[in-house]
C-alpha cells in the first residue's frame, strides 16, 4: 500500500527568506492541493516582521525566485490580516538592498514602497485603488511597473512606475509584514505566476500575455484638468444604466457622491470649497469595472 499525502515545503525554485526583524518568527508554507486553485497551488505566509516607515531597513518575510533581465511576477491575494501582503523586486535579501514594492490589504488603498540605492531611505506612499485583488510587477529594461485588477479577468491598470537600475538578476516575490509591532499577518497568495528571460529564453509566462500590461482604456474623462471652481465629468457614450461617482482625497476617505443618471453624458462638479491637490475621482458604471480619475485642484 502506498500513501501520497501533501507536503508544505516550496516548489522548486523557490526560496523563503526571514529579511530584517522578524519579531515572533515567520512560517512559510506551499498547499499543492488548494480546491479552490486547481491549477497552482496557494502560497502562505505568517510573520511578525514590523515594517513600517520610518525605517529605512526591511523587516518582512519574502518567498523569492531569480529575475534576470526582463520579466516580472503577478498574484491573486486571497486573504490577508494584521498587515499588508503584495509583491516585490529587489537587488538581493539583504535588509538595505535596492528594491521596489507593492502592497495591499484587501481595502481601497495601494501602498507602494521604493529604496533607490544601497542602505538609502526607504520611500513610502498611498494610492487609491478599488478593490485591488490583483497585483503585478514588471521589469524592463531599468523600470519597473506596478499593475492592479479587480477581478480574475479584468484589465489590468498601470498605476506606478520607478527607473531603477539594478544588476542583471535580482529577487523577485511575495512579501508580507504586520502593522502591528507586537502582533502578526498572515496572508495567502493564489495563481502565482512568473516571467524570467535568461539569454532570451523565458522561463515561465504569464498566462493572458504581454498585452495584459497595458493600462486600460478609459470611457470617462474631466475637463478642465487642473480646474480651479469646477470640472465636468463626461462620457464617450452617456451610460445607460446610470452609475455613481465619488471624489475621495489622496487617502481613498470619500469627499462627496454623485448619482449618474442614465442618459447623462457629462455632469459638473463643483470644487471652489476644496484645499489645492491632487484628488481621485471613481466613476462605477452598471456592473462594470470602476474606473479612477485623477484630478488636480489648482489653488
């Protein structure tokens, strides 16, 4: 009689790296056998690493493989709790190397995080972002390009990009830290897929191809933008169903609420009351994909 059970360990190719404080300790574990990812198997990951600005070294626990020239790594984030779980590239596992990031926690906000060069600050920011349950990096060349998508067959939405020259083969994976110095994030990543060009021959490809990395097309534009007093909201084609619009601020809080209605091809916004900045404009139309505006106000 022969018994097959599933193991843990990480396939091959694949190594766990404790980068910085790791507080309590970190845990690394591989399902092969997740029902609800028959395809790949899910990646989870528990750690105590604190890594919140302003520290300039990492502390956060890393699953990575090799990145030589073009290519990058996307993920389905399933779960996370007590901290921040995204993907991430980076020079080499010590806690000061060149490195850029991407974050989520399951709500409407995207952090991203940068460090230039070797042992330099660690630069950190928000953006808004509906839902992103998606996450993607890109490496050509010297820039790096950061992509979200709302659902499993979405558009895929550029939203950051840095110029950052590193060596040839660098770090590419799933990081995860708490935001809670005494406490611990666990988060699990499914239908981890990734892209690694050795002497042009590519290792593994992202499934719905290279023209997924485009951002995608928007319906909705405003005008004028900068605007000092107010700006108009219009569609290429008025929406049929009607929909909403949100303004937020640069940290996702929502400002004011306007009811889209069905036939509507531009709506005024007045903005005279608001402080000058950049503010974010969700638009949702029937059950579509949301799309996010910027919007600049002049002072």
């Amino acid at each position: 009689m022969v018994s097959v059970e599933a193991g843990t360990a990480l396939p091959a190719g694949w190594a766990a790296s404790d980068i910085g404080s790791q507080g309590a300790g970190s845990s690394y574990d591989y399902d092969p056998c997740a029902s609800n990812n028959p395809n790949r198997g899910d990646f989870t990951v528990s750690t105590g690493a604190y890594n919140l600005i302003p520290n300039n070294s990492d502390n956060l626990a890393f699953i990575g493989r090799e990145l030589c020239n073009n290519g990058g790594i996307q993920a389905r984030i399933e779960d996370v709790s007590g901290g921040y779980a995204g993907l991430m590239i980076r020079e080499s596992s010590a806690p000061g190397a060149k490195m850029v990031a991407v974050y989520s926690n399951l709500t409407s906000l995207l952090r991203r995080e940068i460090r230039t060069t070797d042992n330099g600050p660690r630069a950190s920011n928000t953006s808004f972002a509906p839902f992103p349950y998606w996450l993607r990096l890109v490496r050509q060349n010297d820039y790096i390009r950061a992509f979200y998508r709302t659902s499993d067959n979405g558009s895929w939405t550029l939203f950051h990009q840095a110029y950052l020259p590193m060596q040839p083969c660098v770090e590419m994976g799933l990081a995860v830290f708490t935001t809670d110095p005494n406490g611990q994030a666990q988060a699990t990543f499914s239908q981890v897929q990734w892209q690694s060009n050795v002497g042009g021959n590519s290792l593994a490809l992202f499934n719905d191809g290279a023209a997924a990395a485009q951002p995608e097309e928007r319906e909705a534009s405003v005008f004028p933008n900068p605007a000092r007093d107010a700006f108009t909201l219009a569609f290429s084609k008025a929406p049929e169903s009607g929909g909403i619009a949100i303004l937020r601020n640069q940290m996702g809080q929502a400002l004011e609420q306007r009811q889209l209605l069905p036939g509507e091809a531009a709506t005024d916004w007045d903005i005279s009351r608001l402080p000058g900045g950049l503010y974010l404009l969700e638009v949702r139309q029937g059950g579509g994909t949301p799309q996010v505006l910027r919007v600049v106000k002049a002072n």
